[in-house]
C-alpha cells in the first residue's frame, strides 16, 4: 500500500479535480503490475497496473489507495475492468467520500465474489488526498495558506521589501505547494509591491501553473503587472467589489484588462473587502477544487478571520528585523484575549537548510476523516 501511495504522489497537479490514486498488483509475492492515475481524463490507476501486468493479473492482489469506481465519469467503472482481470481479492486504503458513489465499488466486488480489505494506511491516504474529500463533501476548496517570516513574525520591512525573508529551498517548496493547487490567491498589495509572476516553476520547466487570483477590490492592479501578461495554460482571474457604472475611467481599463485574456469577476464585499467566505463558493462552483493563499497580510488576516483556512505552512528564516513597523504576518483585528485565538493541530515540522517551516491544520474540521 505504501507502494501504491508513492505511485499516486506522481500524480500531484495533473489530475484535479480527480484524487491522487496509485495501484499495485501482487501474485504470489512478486509485483507483477503498478500505476497511477496520470491525468486528468486518463486511464485511472487501477487500469494503468493491469495493463502494466500484462497477463499476469488473473488470481492476484490489487492494492489501491482508494476505492475503484463503479460508475461511467470521464472514464468505464474500474471494478468491471478489476473482474475482468480475474484479480482475487483487492485491498483498499479508503473508501470514496463523494457522497454520490460512497462504497459503491467496493460492494460491487464483493458481491461478485472479489475479497474486499479496507482500512491500510488510512490516515496516509486521506491526507494524501484532503483537499479531494473536502470538495467532494462541500463543494468548496481546501484552503492553504503560507508565509515566510522573521523570527519576531515580519514578512516584509516597514517599506514593503520582502526579497528575500526566506532561502532558496524554501522557495522552491513553494513552488511544489503552487504546483500541486488548483489556483493561487493573493491581494494587490502583493501585486503592487512585489509583482509577482505566481507561476510553478519547478526543475526542468514541468511545473503545473495554478490559476492565479487577484483580490482587488477596487480595480487598481497596474495594467504593467505580470500577472497580466503572462503566457500560460492556467488563467488569470481578478476579483474585483461592485464597480460603478457611471465610472468611465473603470469601464475602459475593464475593457483593456480583459483584452489580454484576463477574466474579472465581481463579488459582494463586506467590510470594504473581498467576502472571502462568499468567494469559496464561488471557485468552487468554478471546479476549484485547492487553493493556495500566499497573502500578504490583510489576505492572510481576512482569511483566518474568515474561517476558510483549513492547513497552514509557515516559514520562519533565521532573521530578526528588530521593530514594531514592519509588515506583520496578519493584518486585521484580532481576539481581545488569548482565548480567543486560532487553535493548529497536527504540527509538523521541517527544515530548509536553516528555514524551519511548521505544518498544520486551523482548528478541529475533521475534513480528513470520513
């Protein structure tokens, strides 16, 4: 199963909104065939192992970290390809979540004589796939959001200079996060400042780049910025407040920003900001199914404040800017008292050279446990 778990990791950033599945096939102890599921619209895992098999399926042991389908979506139901491979007995680590198909392929096996195991490395597979069980059980993407910081908690100078809080391997983690996400989120101050590309480029140019989203309430991003121009397979879409009608000036840059193939939509705001609450069910309906928020700080503040952050990645550099007027992580009002602050379970730790990075999740959701 462990196995099966590695070949499905292959898969992170090419296959949502599908989950990450890897497959592997055992005959009298030996590994005859193994896949994952590659792409989107492509053969799914356990397809991939039996043809990797090539004959040698008949009589032998699936090991799959979800459980197969049995129903026609983009592609024919794996559990009638699984029976027609004469396979014996198929262990899984999870069941299916989507409501819609929840244990449907694992009693279709069963009651056609195929031994069904269920539960190994459970808790791996479900946080392999997390961001998959929240949107197939809400319909709203799993949130993420990162920052990289001083010691005493700055992620820029009082000047808005940010280059570089982190390392390079830190950085470049960050681009596996913006990789593995259906979109990347950030506000235009991140854009006004630091005028950032937010494209995934991992080594070897095969990085998958994230649709990226402004949050501007006020339709000022300069009409220079990157993220305007830039060429990719994945959009750019800026989330603007109720636009005046009457403003001519708005309406023509509008036009000019839409020229370029950028797409703007309008969302309610509350309290002069983006309803980010709102917005979730609107990149949801979208098909977005991950979301990477990567600030700055009134983002990151609004967010929390939201309640739409489900795991966090903080970097801390080994680094003390030594003031009160610096950019914080977090901007906004906060609890009156400790009480009130946001509980993070499952902490994590990690070190990028000398960047510590923690790892967690916002509260007790129980998003990964089905």
């Amino acid at each position: 199963m462990k196995m099966a778990l590695q070949l499905a990791r292959k898969g992170r950033g090419h296959t949502s909104p599908n989950p990450l599945v890897g497959a592997v096939l055992v005959k009298d102890g030996t590994v005859v065939g193994k896949g994952y599921h590659k792409k989107l619209g492509g053969p799914h895992a356990e397809i991939e192992a039996i043809r990797n098999a090539k004959g040698l399926s008949g009589g032998a042991t699936l090991y799959v970290n979800l459980e197969p389908c049995n129903h026609f979506g983009r592609t024919a139901p794996c559990s009638d390809a699984i029976l027609e491979a004469g396979i014996k007995r198929v262990v899984i680590a999870m069941r299916d979540p989507n409501p819609d198909v929840k244990g449907g392929g694992a009693a279709a096996l069963e009651k056609r004589g195929v031994a069904v195991t269920l539960g190994i490395c459970r808790e791996d597979a479900e946080k392999l796939n997390e961001a998959f069980i929240k949107y197939v059980l809400t319909r709203r993407p799993f949130v993420t959001a990162k920052c990289a910081a001083t010691l005493d908690g700055r992620i820029a100078t009082r000047t808005g200079d940010s280059k570089w809080v982190s390392g390079e391997r830190s950085r470049r983690f960050v681009h596996r996060l913006r990789h593995a996400s259906d979109a990347v989120m950030v506000g235009i101050s991140t854009v006004i400042r630091d005028d950032p590309s937010l494209t995934a480029r991992l080594p070897g140019g095969k990085g998958s780049d994230p649709i990226r989203i402004i949050l501007d309430t006020h339709l000022s991003i300069p009409e220079t910025a990157k993220v305007l121009q830039i060429k990719s397979d994945s959009d750019t879409l800026l989330v603007v407040g109720e636009m005046s009608g009457s403003d001519p000036k708005l309406l023509e840059k509008r036009a000019k920003i839409e020229q370029k193939n950028v797409k703007i939509i309008q969302s309610p705001v509350k309290n002069n900001l983006i309803d980010l609450d709102l917005l979730m069910n609107r990149l949801g309906a979208m098909g977005i199914s991950s979301l990477l928020i990567e600030g700055g700080s009134r983002v990151l503040g609004s967010a929390l404040s939201a309640g739409i952050v489900d795991k966090i990645f903080l970097f801390y550099a080994p680094k003390i800017l030594g003031d009160d007027d610096g950019i914080p992580i977090c901007k906004g009002m906060g609890p009156e008292s400790m009480a009130g602050c946001i509980p993070v379970t499952d902490i994590r730790f990690r070190r990028f050279d000398e960047d510590v990075m923690i790892e967690g999740y916002i509260g007790n959701s129980g998003i990964r446990r089905i």
